[in-house]
C-alpha cells in the first residue's frame, strides 16, 4: 500500500481533482477508471503526478493505507450505486468512500445508512468550481460523519480554494447534509445566471447595445458590489465573437438552456419544506421554458404591448438594472439560505450558515465578494430569521428598491420576461405586506372545505357554518 487516497472516476473532473490532489504535499493518489484506456492515458500525460494506477477494485483497495479513502466521481445515479458496490466489497471497517458527484441528497441519505451497516463510512460531498476549480482549488461541501472527517479533513483541506486564508471546505453536517447544501448552491447558481441573463436582455433591448458593449457594463460592475465570477464570465461571453459568422457568439448559441437536475432538487425540496424559493424556481422554469421550441412557435404570434421600448435616458436605466439585478440577487440569497435552514431543522442538521457562505467565498461557481457580507451577517446574528433583513442587506434594499420597481414596470410594459425580476420583487413585498390576502384564502378553504381559520383577535380554530346560518362556531 503506497497511496493515502484514491480517486474512481477519471473522467475530467475526476482527472483534475486527482491532479489537484497529487499535486500537494503528503499526497499519494491511486487511481481507477472503468476503462483502462482512460487510466494509462492519464498516467502518460501527467507522469509529474506520480499516480498508482489500479486496474481492478481489489488492487485499488491494496494500493491503499488504512484507513482506505477514495472519492468517486463518476455519474450520478446507478454508475454512483454500482462503484460504492464494488468498493464495499473490497473495503474494511474504518475505510471512507467519499461521493464527490452531484448527487441528490435523499440518494446520499439511503448510501450512507446503507454502507454505515458495514462498518464502513460513506461521506457524500458536494464539490464546486467546474473543472478548473477542480484542478486548482474546489469549494467543498462534505457531510458523513465525524469519525470519516477526522481522515479526510486535511486531504480535503489541502485541495480547496483558499479565501482570505481560509480553505473553502467545512463539514457541514452528518449523512446528506454536504449534498443538500451543494444543491442549494446550485439553486442559487441558476438564479445568479437567469438574473444576470436578464439584466443582459433588457439592456441590449432597451438601448440597442452590442454584446461587447454590454460586456463592458458588466466587466464596470464586476468592479463594485456586485464582482462575482458569473458577472466575470458573463463579460467574456459576451464578447466572444462566432469564428464562423463573424456575429456574436451569444447571437449564434440557440438559445434553449439545458440543465442536469440540481436547480429542479432545489425547487422540489423546497416545495416540500414549505419554502418559498421564487426566485430559483423562476429561473429553473425559466430555462424549462426556453427548451419549448413547439410552444414558443405557437405563441409567437400573440400580441405584445403596442408600444416600443426606449428609455430616455440609458445611462439611468442601465444603472436602475444594475440596482434591480443586486437587489434580485440578495433575495435568491436569502431564499437559499433559508432552504438550508428548514433542511437542517427538518433532517436534524446542525448547519452553521456562517460557514457555508465563508466557504462558498472562493472556488465555486457562485463565488463572490458578497458572500463575504452573507457571512458576516452570520456573524453577528447566527440565528437570523431572513438573511435580507440583516442590517447590511435591508440598507441595500432601500436604496435599490425604487430603481428595481422601474426596472419590473419598464420590462412589464414592454412585454420584456423579467420572472426572476419580478418573482423576487414580489416576494420582497410579500413579507414586507401587513396583511395579506392569505386571509381570503383562508376564508375560501373555510367555505369549500370546513377547513377552518384562525382569528386576529382571539386565540383558537374557527368555522363558520358556510351552508346553514353562516354563524360562527369554535372548534
Ligand atoms: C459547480 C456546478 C456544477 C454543475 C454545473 C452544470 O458548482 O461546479 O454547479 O456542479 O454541474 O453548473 O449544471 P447544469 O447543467 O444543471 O446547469
């Protein structure tokens, strides 16, 4: 046995994370993949890693110290099954799988109760930052128990991105509790991206900018409150130009967004919690809605408003947008912060909410300086009831809220698709309301189904008797 960890998966970012690991001082890395092409080739191109490569389970599970570690990084659902299959049949008591996919957390929930019976431990770990961030430095989100985070601690810590000197990784909690955070993630991923998108759209159709000008409105915000690696990207995409046509890249992507599952988890999971996540649900339909190309047909000839869309004056719109999309961004925050919480409260998770966000400063898709207020708003308050009403985020909010209204009424009007815009602004208002509507729902649930209410004036559960004399009756 020569190596103190192993990786099974060696597509690319189990090839990268193998590399990252390698790479680092202390570390042996063994590695396995299905087909042995895949394994010599990585073997020929990196020979700096110093690999040992294993060709069956059993000789991976001897090329091993003890404790055995191996993370997996193959596809999720069966492949997933079928390698923590064959590593349980080669492993011993004491010895860690790690499932470094993209997994669902009910799935890593059923592994870990499933493997912990041999007496081997199962960590289901969310892993963030593409290939790159795989390769140079993840954010890392491991939940398993304590016993397999003693092992893997420092090998996960000596791969992560470092934020203010600080490594992106944390345990965050037992069985599925590290892939129901880096679902959550993702949610928020996908309404950083739908936001920004539609930032894009209604810039370019409000002022008739080009792509790379717009590129430069967003490489001028990644300057300010808003400089994250999306809004950085979103500036590099924006100014590719198509080799072929000579036109924009983004002019030639057909735009139908696809997507693997996690933002789709994130919305079930939350309707199951009860959590109103609007902002990730609008930008998880959002790209459902896009990949219609029947149904976009059929309703493209559906009339629109009558008139055009021009603001008078574009450098304040451009400014009203950069405001609606920060203060659009604070809300899909502290959506997904607060599904973390009720997922924690439901599956007995201590989660602290502080180190998420410090650890999601550096390395993941969602990286960015704003995390770093999100967790000092943890800081101060580790029991905060609504991430957006933290001192900090409530002062934003003032000052964009005037801006992110004209911003909803100007796409409204101009029949501009604003879903996330709009969601998040009502669900500002919403729990900003001091009554809502809910009451009539209440009454409506009442009449139909003897489903009773509660009064603003006195404790306890009423019906009124809807069908005879409409009186009121306490239960
Ligand atoms: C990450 C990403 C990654 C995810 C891709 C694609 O944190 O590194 O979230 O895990 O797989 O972003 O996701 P979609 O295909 O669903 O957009």
């Amino acid at each position: 046995a020569a190596a103190n960890i192993g990786v099974v998966g060696l597509a690319v970012m189990g090839a990268n994370l193998a590399r990252n690991l390698a790479s680092r001082e202390g570390n042996t890395v063994a590695v396995l993949n299905r087909s042995p092409e895949r394994t010599d080739a990585l073997i020929a191109e990196h020979p700096e890693a110093g690999f040992v490569p294993a060709y069956s389970y059993e000789e991976f599970a001897a090329s091993l110290t003890r404790p055995r570690t191996a993370i997996i990084m193959v596809q999720a659902g069966a492949a997933t099954d079928a390698t923590i299959d064959a590593l349980v049949e080669v492993f011993e008591p004491g010895d860690i799988i790690v499932d470094g996919g993209n997994a669902f957390f009910p799935d890593t929930i059923r592994r870990e109760r499933t493997v912990r019976e041999t007496g081997i431990n199962f960590v289901g770990a969310g892993i963030s930052g593409g290939e790159e961030g795989a390769l140079n430095g993840p954010s890392i989100m491991p939940g398993g128990s304590d016993e397999a985070w003693a092992t893997l601690g420092p090998i996960l810590t000596s791969i992560a991105a470092v934020a203010d000197g600080e490594p992106c990784v944390a345990h965050i909690g037992h069985d599925g509790a590290g892939h129901f955070v880096k679902m959550v993630h993702n949610g928020i991923e996908y309404a950083d991206m739908q936001l920004i998108a539609e930032a894009y759209d209604l810039i370019r159709r409000g002022t008739g900018k080009s792509p790379a000008e717009i590129a430069d409105v967003f490489a001028e915000w990644n300057r300010g409150e808003l400089e994250s690696y999306l809004i950085e990207i979103t500036a590099e995409v924006l100014r590719q130009v198509d080799a072929e046509t000579g036109r924009p890249l983004v002019d030639v992507i057909l735009d139908q967004a696809g997507a693997k599952g996690t933002g789709a988890w994130t919305v079930q999971t939350a309707l199951s919690l009860g959590v109103p996540v609007s902002g990730i649900a609008e930008a998880t339909f959002a790209r459902s809605l896009s990949s219609h190309p029947e149904q976009r047909a059929a309703a493209a000839e559906l009339p629109g408003p009558a008139e055009t869309f021009a603001p008078l004056d574009e450098t304040a719109f451009i400014e009203d947008v950069r405001q609606a999309l920060y203060a659009s961004k604070i809300v899909a925050y502290s959506q997904g912060f607060d599904e973390i919480r009720a997922g924690a409260a439901e599956y007995d998770w201590s989660i602290d909410l502080g180190a998420v966000s410090r650890i999601w400063r550096a390395g993941c898709i969602i990286r960015a300086q704003f995390l770093g207020r999100i967790a000092e708003a943890y800081t101060e308050q580790p029991e905060l009831p609504l991430l957006m009403s933290a001192p900090y985020f409530a002062d934003a909010l003032s000052r964009g809220q005037a801006a992110w209204r004209r911003v909803v009424i100007a796409a409204t009007a101009a029949g501009i698709p604003a879903p996330a815009f709009s969601s998040s602004l009502s669900y500002y208002d919403g729990l900003r309301a001091e009554r809502l509507p809910a009451a009539l729902i209440q009454g409506q649930r009442d009449f139909f189904g003897a489903h009773t209410y509660r009064r603003v004036d006195r404790p306890g559960t009423f019906h009124t008797l809807w069908s005879a004399d409409r009186s009121e009756v306490r239960l």
